[in-house]
C-alpha cells in the first residue's frame, strides 16, 4: 500500500518513540499511516460509479454540417471528487468548430477534448459542444482517459470511460445539374421499367428445357432424376434494378498511388448518382474494388430499396481509402456473375484503359445495360449500345494563402 521506503522510516520513527516515551514520535508516524491510508483507499475506489455520456443528436452528417454534442459527467457514488481530469481523443475533422478547444496530441488529425473540475457526490455536470463535420470519412471518437485521486494530491488514479464511438462524414453530393445526365433516361431506358426480369435470388420451381434457354440455367440435379433436361424458374419482377460500379483507381496502373482531389470528386459524383437512384424508384446497389477502412477486401452491398438503403451506400462511400485491391476490369468480370440479369450498371472510373473498354464490350456483348460515367480528362471511345456520360475533372486553385504556405 505505502512505498517501501516511508514504511520503513515510519516504522522506525514509531519503535523510536516508543523506546523514548516520546508521545510526539508516537503519534506522527501514526497520524501519516492514517492520512496515507485513507489517501489510498479514496484513489482507489475515485473512479467506482463514474460515468461519461456523448450524448450526439446525429452521428452521420454532411461536410459542412454542425450539430451539437453534450458531455456528461456523473460521480454515482457517497465519495466525492476533489479533482477530475477527463481527456477525450477527438479526431480534428469532426471536432468543435472552436479547434482551440482541443488540445493537442502526438497525431497532428487528432486532438483531446480536456476537461478538469472536481464533483461532489451524486452530482452531475454537463457541457455542450457545436461540432463541425469538416471532411469525408469514418471516425472513431473515444474512449475518454479519465484520471482522478485522494483529497490530498498523494495518489493517482488512471482509467478509461465512454465507448467508442462512430462518426461518418458522407461524400459532399455533387450537383445533378454539372452531371449532365439525361432527363429522360439518365440510367438506360425507361421503357424496361414495365418489362418482366426473372429474379435469380428468388427460385420457384423447374421445367423442361426449350431451345431459347441458357445452359447457365440448367438445374443439373433435377435432369439427373428425370432423365430430361430441366432448368430453373425464377419469379418474375418488374422492378427496376441499378448497381454502381465505383473504380477506385485514379491513375492508369493501380499501384502508382492516388490523386486525392481526383478521388473525392469520383465519391462525390458517386454519392449523387446513388441519390438520384433512389429518388427515381431504383432498387440500388453497389461494388468497388477498393476497400473500406480497417479492411483488406472490396466491398459490395446487394441492391434494396429499405428505408436505409441510401444512408448505408453513402456510409460505404465514407469510408472508402485509397487501396485498390485489383485492376478494375479483372474485378468487374469476377463480380459480374453476382449480379442478376436485367440490371442497370452505372460503371464509374476517373480512368477508362483499354483493359475496361474491352471489358465493357463482353458485358454488352452478354445483354447487360450499361451507362460508363467517366471523368477521366479524355472523353473515352464510343461503345455502341453503351449510353457514355463524360464529366472531365477539373481541381479547384488553392487559395493564395495556402499556395504562399
């Protein structure tokens, strides 16, 4: 409980004045061994019953947004709280739009919101933030390090409280107009929204095999104990279907790195053709070739038209990073055979190689309708049957204060 050291010399004081009749020495030694005790005892059970609370009215926003988060701080306990310290790992993009509320920390993104005051008990104290939601992406805020102890400053206590929490910043939307998207059909034709698909993640039964079908179709178990061949019916829908297709690359060969600029405004055309999806009735989807934040592998999320649908992609589009796990025409072929027939693929790319174009052509080639949204600086080359949107990027200047920076 006591260093070692002021034990011994204690101990010794204490033996002294016993041996001297010495009232003084007597009770000094036992007056610290009473005040060290009761110092240890209330570091050790100062942090007991503590609770820390991030009360966030939205977690997910927009760049540009401010909402206000409240921080509470409540000592559930009879003993009280000469002194806290509380410090909150805070990352700098979705921090208070004061950033000098934050105090600064080994990580040049990252900052801790710091607070220190002391509680009595049963007490509770509350504090409100405006935070600004200043760059896209998914941030990981807390857990708070908290740190208190004895009514006397002798000992320290360290702990941690409030669980980690997520807060996503989604792509800035860009604005349809600048897309340049068809009005009347802005993802293929229209007309197919009255046509029947058979949807091949709802089977209904077999039949006997007729000449028009596909061998893709053949349901081999059921010609095995009939003797004939039969193939497999699906149900039919008529709703319309759209997959975004996003590339991730920003140069020709994916290893060369990344242009920030360039990737930001691809997530951000991506966030609008998404919403444009949505508003039209689609049942959206999408698959990329690049990866999430702490993953290793591209991402894909089935085509819906749930409530939180939208917010789900535009969440993935947040935490897209800059790591392409394969060349984007070798990843379509693979992932191609996932998506049913009757789908509208938007393919998005800041780059259009030739590797795509080819690509592109066997995807026609097999009835699959395709819009390509490019904004390499080229226009790409006219595919027949391949509706091309092309929005070459343009980066912005920097202000003159930055560039002299």
């Amino acid at each position: 409980m006591l260093n070692e050291r002021w034990f011994s010399s204690l101990v010794i004081v204490f033996i002294i004045g016993l041996l001297l009749h010495s009232p003084f020495l007597t009770a000094l030694p036992l007056s610290l061994f009473v005040i060290l005790g009761l110092a240890y005892w209330w570091q050790k059970h100062s942090l007991d019953n503590l609770i820390y609370k991030r009360r966030f009215i939205y977690t997910r926003a927009f760049p540009g947004e401010r909402f206000p988060v409240r921080i509470e701080v409540e000592n559930r306990k009879l003993l009280p709280l000469s002194w806290i310290r509380i410090q909150d790992p805070w990352p700098k993009a979705v921090g208070p739009e004061n950033e000098d509320v934050l105090a600064p920390g080994h990580n040049q993104d990252m900052g801790y919101l710091t607070h220190q005051f002391s509680l009595r008990w049963f007490e509770r104290t509350r504090k409100t933030y405006m935070l600004l939601f200043r760059k896209r992406g998914a941030y990981s805020v807390g857990p708070a390090q908290l740190e208190s102890g004895d009514l006397f400053g002798i000992y320290s206590q360290d702990g941690k409280a409030g669980l980690s929490e997520r807060l996503t910043v989604f792509p800035a939307l860009a604005p349809i107009k600048a897309l340049n998207l068809p009005p009347e059909n802005p993802f293929g034709d229209l007309r197919s929204r009255r046509r029947l698909f058979d949807d091949q993640n709802r089977p209904m039964g077999v039949r006997d095999y007729q000449p028009e079908d596909s061998f893709r179709r053949i349901h081999w178990p059921a010609t095995a104990r009939t003797g004939q061949l039969q193939v497999k019916v699906f149900q039919p829908t008529s709703a319309q279907v759209m997959v975004l297709c996003l590339n991730v690359s920003t140069y020709h060969r994916y290893w060369e790195g990344v242009y920030p600029a360039l990737l930001e405004q691809l997530l951000s055309v991506g966030a609008a053709l998404l919403t444009q999806g949505i508003e039209l009735g689609y049942r959206v989807g999408m698959i990329s070739n690049g990866c999430l934040a702490n993953s290793d592998q591209p991402f894909r999320i089935p085509p819906g038209r749930a409530s939180g649908q939208l917010a789900r992609l535009l969440e993935a589009l947040a935490g897209v990073t800059p790591v392409v796990v394969a060349p984007f025409d070798r990843f379509l072929l693979r992932e191609i055979s996932r998506v049913p027939y009757g789908v509208t693929l938007v393919i998005l790319t800041a780059v259009v190689t030739p590797g795509l174009t080819e690509t592109l052509m066997r995807l026609k080639h097999h009835e699959r309708r395709i819009t390509l949204v490019s904004l390499a600086e080229i226009a790409p080359p006219i595919i027949p049957g391949i509706q091309n949107i092309h929005i070459p990027f343009e980066e912005e200047p920097k202000p003159a204060d930055e560039v002299t920076r």
